[in-house]
C-alpha cells in the first residue's frame, strides 16, 4: 500500500510539473504577440 500511494503521489507531482511547463509555454507565447503587436 505505501509503494502505491508513493506512485500516486509522484505521479500527480510529474502531471502538476507538465502543466506548469505548458502553462509558461503559453505565456511566452503571449509575450511574443504582445512584443509583435509593439512593434507595429
């Protein structure tokens, strides 16, 4: 049982690390509009 829940928790740790990964990809992402849109 405390493998288990050893797993569980590494895993929803990898998955929260994915999407904070994805989340600052989008946000770069948004910078490099807003800096194109400054330089128009």
């Amino acid at each position: 049982m405390r493998t288990k829940q050893r797993d569980l928790t590494h895993f929803d740790f990898s998955s929260i690390v994915a999407q904070w990964l994805a989340a600052l990809r989008g946000y770069q992402m948004l910078f490099k509009w807003i800096h194109e849109f400054d330089a128009w």
